[in-house]
C-alpha cells in the first residue's frame, strides 16, 4: 500500500512539474528591453527583417545572412508564436543556401499559417528573382533553393510581393531586359510555386521604372505603382505611375499604366495602400514647391483607374522641412495613416504622422502628429492595431548614442495613447535598427530589427519583442505565470479596441467559481448573442467578438455571475 501511495505521489509530482514547465514555457516574451527575444544570433552577420503575421498572433520573420567564412549571402526564415516560442530550427530554417549571392527577401503569408519568401539571387551570373513557400511547421514546400520566378538574361532586382489570396503570390520587380534602363515586370506564383504568367513575367509598361510596390487589387490581381523616368536624360524629370493587373496577367490601365502625376519636377519614391474599396491611395515625395526640399503628396485611384482627388495629387504636408521614409496604412475608412521623418529645420530627424480621409483631406494638425522627438530618429514604420488606430516603430540615438527601438500608438483621431516620444521596446547599450512590425491580433504588435549586441563576435543578429495594447512589453500569458495571483474581486473590463471593425476583444477577471453568462445588447436593448453561459473557476478570461454582421453603432456587453452585473457600452465603426 505504502508502495502504491509513493508511486502516485511521484507520478502527481512529476505531471505538478511537467504543469509548471508548460506554465513557465507559455510565458516567453521578454519584459525587458535589454533582454529582448533572439530571432538568430550565430556568428555571421544576419541583415534585414521582413516580418509577417503566422495567422496565430505570432510572426515569421526572413532575413539574408552573410557568412564570414565562405563571404556567401543566404536566406533564412523563422516562426516565432503569440507566447514568444520559437517554433522552427534554432537560429532560423534556411530558405536559399546556394553557394552564390542572395539577399533582399521580402515576405507574405500563404493564408495557411506559411509563408512565401521572395529574394534577389545571383545564382546565374546576373541578379534574377527566386521564391521559395514554408509551411507552418518550418517545411519548406518547393525545390530546394526555391523556384525562379524570373531569371531571364540581364538583371532583375528590387522584388516586392502580395498574397494572391489562393495560397500562392504576386511578384513585382524593376528589370534590365532589353537595355540600360529599369522596366516593370510581373508574375503570379501558385501555391505549388509554378507560374501562371507569360514566363519570366508581365510587363507593366514599356517605360523606364524604378521602385515598385503593390498591394491586391481584392481580385485576385495587383496594383502596382512606381517611379519613371520622362524625357530625355538629363533633361526629363520622374513622374508617378500605377498599373493594374488581373488575375489572369492582364493589364487594366493599358500598356504603360496610369499617370498619377507629370509635373516637370521631380516625384520619387511612391508607395501604396489599399483604399478598402479595391482601389488604391499612394503617397509619394515630391519637389513642386522647392528644388532643396520634397513635401508628401497623394493621389486615390479606384478599381476602375480613375484617380478621384486633385490632379497631380493632393499636398499632405504644407512644412517646408522635407519629408521622407514615408510609410502607409489604411485607416479601415476608407483613407490612409501615413508616417514620416521630418529632415531639417527645428525638427530635422523626427518622426510624425498624419491620416487623410476618404476625400484626401488633412484629419490632423497641419504639419502631422509628433510621434518621436528625443532623439535622431529615423526609419519609422507603420502597422495597425487590429482596431482603427496605428502602431508605429522606428529607431533613433537618443542617449547611448546608438540605435534603440521604440513604438508609438495613435487612435483615429491622432491622440497618442502610450508614453510621449514612445515606449522602449529595445535599449540595449549596442545598436539595434532598422524595424518592421506586425499585429498580434490583440491590439499589440511584433517588431523584429538588426540588432548589434553581440558585435564581439563582429555578428550582427535578429531580435524580436511583442509590444501589448497598452505599450508593456511582453505577453497575455505573464499572468499565468503565478497561479496564486488569482482575481481579488469581479471586473468588467472596456473592451479592445473600441471603437472596432469587425472584431474587439472583451476581458473580465473572477474571485471564485461561478456561473458567468456573458451576452451583447443593442441599443434598444434587444440581445444580440451570448458569448458565455457556464460555470468556470476563479481566474481572468477573455473572448473575441466579432460584429461583421452587425451595423455601425453603439452596442452593450453585459457580465453577470451570482451578485455581480455590469454592463459596458462599445462603439462598431464600419
């Protein structure tokens, strides 16, 4: 008997401290913006981050690594979940290791918990493109070393991709066939990575470009825009191009695209968003008003490749101070945040932001928001919060004198809502730079970065760091982490992110066990479904809810269990 009882004893203490470990394992973002979480951190020097959402609130982030031993360029990717684990390989899965040059990978998810990398190789002799799919589980799905999507004679550079919403992808990329100067090309990509194009691409037009973006078209095809080159050098000027292209690789906007804006200075750089409608708002750096200085302008076109503001674009920004590294995102209603660095005067390397309406319309103070002012900052970078507002990232030297990363959130009405001048998300005394960043589905966000802390080695490596809806670092999980802090008294909390579209997620804590009933109620208080109606134990809950068939107005969610009833008031904006 004595026997029987220790082994139960052993057994119930070996699966008290298997509990623990899962507990302990759950909790694996860090807290501290010296410590951070590593993406990679071998011995050579890893370069880039391109991040995109595992569509489970984690990321895959790809990188191009340079190998001090054989002077190689290799691509690698990595998974990194919504509790900070590392799903894959240590120090990342190899994506391309052929023996010769490739770098500038760029990513988009597959739909399907993957993702799809696309990068610039020189395998053949000249720069070609190449992509290559990954599972979820850190499978690479095509040939080894990836499959070419373009590697016809001369150079093809600069790749840049959508998901074409069927498990494969859109590649855009400026190409040096048939002389001196860039044109645009396209192909489309399956799931199985063949083309479905004309091999070896689309042309977009017979015209010089440089620099394209794209983002889908909500079909199935692209939009895609960029920079040309008019006139004869060097007498001509760059203008403003954007073209559609079906799902079939068929051009929308005819042979050479849709002038967005001609003037006889210069626009450079444009880069793109989605208007909500299957249209398009691109913003681009523009000289009109200064030869020493270049303001944002921006123009909408719809499906159809109508533009719908002023011609030639509308001023974004007034300043005379330039403005540059703009980046987009779509406000959900149908216009665009935009961020940017300022480049002199008073407030030379600062970054602001600014958000145009429907109709083009300047929303905020005339010169932008402050997002950053304490220190050389630069680089910023633009994502959305899973509501109506923004999280944006950049890195500046403030204080140590090398680069940090931080993060700022704003709303739709341009009020900051973390500490002024951003959060710390990395200050460790090396440099880290370079920042992208993804939501984490819960209000948050996940930012990866080049990052110089162990620059003994001469490596330079990946980290990342989930930033939470309320600017801490770290993860929903820490709570776990102690399972005697259990809830002092029954709270309803306001729900995140309100306003919302479609989706906000509703929190509440519990003292003891009881029987919780969750329900939503319109205004006219007739019940519009029950979340929760069970009994559950003594902890801290939360559950999503999603209003995509409901209208545009004010609802109630109401928490009832023994003597306690509350009700919160939440705000669906369509």
């Amino acid at each position: 008997m004595k026997h029987f009882r220790l082994h139960h004893l052993l057994l119930a203490a070996s699966i008290m401290n298997s509990q623990l470990f899962l507990t302990e394992t759950l909790a694996q973002w860090s807290t501290d913006p010296l410590v951070n979480n590593p993406i990679c951190t071998t011995a050579d020097q890893q370069q880039g981050s391109w991040i995109v959402s595992d569509g489970s609130g984690g990321a895959i982030i790809t990188w191009w690594e340079y190998n001090l031993t054989t002077s190689d360029y290799n691509i690698f990717a990595q998974r990194i979940d919504s509790d900070g684990i590392i799903r894959w390989t240590n120090n990342g899965v190899a994506i391309c290791i052929n023996s010769l040059h490739q770098h500038n990978p760029v990513i988009t998810s597959d739909g399907n918990g993957g993702a799809i990398i696309a990068w610039q190789d020189n395998r053949s002799g000249n720069a070609d493109i190449y992509a290559q799919r990954i599972n979820g589980d850190g499978v690479v799905q095509w040939d080894a070393d990836g499959v070419a999507v373009c590697d016809t004679i001369s150079d093809q550079t600069f790749p840049q991709l959508i998901s074409d919403g069927n498990g494969g992808a859109i590649v855009t990329w400026q190409d040096l066939r048939g002389g001196s100067n860039y044109k645009p090309y396209a192909q489309r990509i399956d799931a199985n990575g063949n083309g479905h194009w004309t091999p070896d691409g689309v042309s977009l037009s017979t015209n010089t470009a440089e620099t394209p973006h794209l983002i889908s078209d909500g079909n199935g095809g692209a939009i895609i825009t960029w920079h040309q080159y008019t006139g004869v050098f060097p007498a001509g000027n760059f203008d403003i191009i954007a073209q559609q292209i079906n799902a079939n690789g068929l051009l929308g906007w005819g042979i050479n695209g849709l002038v967005l804006c001609n003037l006889t200075t210069e626009q450079l750089r444009p880069q793109i968003v989605s208007d909500g409608s299957n249209g398009a708002i691109i913003i681009w750096e523009d000289y009109r008003n200064g030869p020493s200085y270049s303001n944002l302008y921006a123009q909408k076109v719809n499906s159809s490749g109508v533009v719908e503001w002023t011609s030639n674009g509308v001023l974004v920004i007034p300043n005379t101070l330039s403005q540059i590294q703009q980046k987009l995102l779509s406000d959900g209603n149908g216009g665009a945040y935009v961020t940017w660095k300022y480049t002199s005067g008073g407030i030379a390397n600062t970054i602001y932001a600014q958000r145009l309406n429907s109709g083009g319309i300047p929303q905020w103070a005339p010169d932008g928001v402050s997002i950053a002012s304490a220190g050389d900052s630069r680089d910023p970078f633009i994502s959305t919060d899973g509501g109506t507002g923004a999280i944006i990232s950049w890195y500046d030297y403030r204080g140590s004198g090398n680069g940090d990363i931080f993060a700022q959130k704003i709303n739709l009405s341009g009020a900051i809502m973390w500490t002024v001048n951003g959060v710390d998300v990395c200050r460790n005394q090396e440099g880290q730079v370079f920042p992208q960043s993804v939501a984490d589905d819960i209000g948050g966000t996940i930012i990866s970065w080049v990052d110089a802390r162990n620059s003994s080695t001469n490596s330079t490596d990946i980290y990342a760091q989930r930033v939470n809806s309320d600017g801490t670092l770290g993860s929903a999980t820490d709570v776990n982490e102690n399972e005697n802090s259990l809830p002092q008294t029954f709270t309803l909390e306001q729900n995140y992110p309100n306003p919302f579209n479609p989706t906000t997620k509703i929190s509440w804590q519990s003292p003891v066990t009881s029987w919780q009933t969750l329900k939503v109620f319109d205004l006219l208080g007739r019940e519009i479904v029950t979340l929760v109606d069970e009994e559950r134990p003594a902890g801290s809950y939360e559950i999503i809810f999603d209003g995509k068939n409901l209208q545009s107005g004010i609802y109630f969610y109401q928490l009832t269990s023994d003597n306690f009833k509350k009700s919160i008031k939440m705000l669906l904006i369509k």
